[in-house]
C-alpha cells in the first residue's frame, strides 16, 4: 500500500512528459497559440524530435522549450503543453502558447513584403506586392500614431 502511494506521488509530482514518455505515449496535433504576427513555420521550425505520431520523449520537450525561449521573439518563455487527445488516449496533443513582442508585426511583415517583392519581380506581376506594401504602411501608421 505504501509503495503504490509513493509511485502514485511521484507520477502527480513528476513533468507530465516524463510520465507520457513512461507509458509509451506518441505525440498527436500540434497547435500553436497566441501568435498573431510570428507566423507558424518560424516557432514549429524549432520542434526537432517533436512531430505527430513519434513517441514522447521528455528531452525533445525541455529542449524545444529552450529553442523557443532562444527566439527571442517572445515577451515570456513560451509554455509547451501535453493534453490527452480527445479521440484517442494513447495520443498527447501538444499545445504552444506563445506572447508575442509588440515589434514582431513588423519584423515578420518586413520580411513578407521583402519575400513577395522578390517573387513578383520574377513573375513581372505587381499587384501582390502593391497589396503586401497598402497592409505593411497601414499597419505602420497604426502602431505609430499618437
């Protein structure tokens, strides 16, 4: 009796990664939330042993978080969380919260107007461009006004 409380306490007091990784579980949808302006590719760039359907390990979690937090795109350290799959028990879903910096709106679209310049140059076709260019000066003129 004693011996099972002891395991049953420390499975609630250990990362619930390292508890997945235990049981064998695999990794199901990964979600990115609260990025508005970081797009999507840059923070799941960072996930290296992290993809659907691998087992869980709790070393590619602590280092993910770690990647992340390097960015440097994010006002706190983001918080990488395993939930238990709705449909399916044996899969975690993992869930990436992120702040983000008030400036990353426009490193990101700096870097989107720049990119779609290059592509419309090569297709002679200006028109995305004109467009990118309307968003990127409104925007400008929002976070700047007094």
């Amino acid at each position: 009796m004693l011996c099972s409380l002891t395991v049953g306490l420390c499975a609630l007091t250990a990362a619930p990664e390292m508890v997945a990784e235990a049981r064998g579980a695999r990794y199901g949808n990964i979600r990115v939330l609260g990025n508005s302006d970081t797009p999507d590719r840059i923070i799941l760039n960072q996930r290296e042993g992290i993809q659907p359907g691998a087992k869980v390990s709790a070393a590619d979690v602590r280092a993910f978080r770690k990647r992340l937090a390097a960015l440097g795109a994010f006002r706190t350290a983001p918080t990488v969380v395993l939930l238990v799959n709705e449909l399916d028990g044996a899969l975690l879903d993992v869930r990436i919260h992120v702040e983000e910096r008030p400036e990353n709106w426009f490193i990101f679209h700096l870097w989107r107007t720049f990119r779609g310049g290059i592509e419309t140059v090569a297709r002679l076709d200006l028109w995305p461009l004109v467009i990118e260019a309307g968003c990127f000066r409104r925007r400008w003129l929002e976070e700047t006004a007094p």
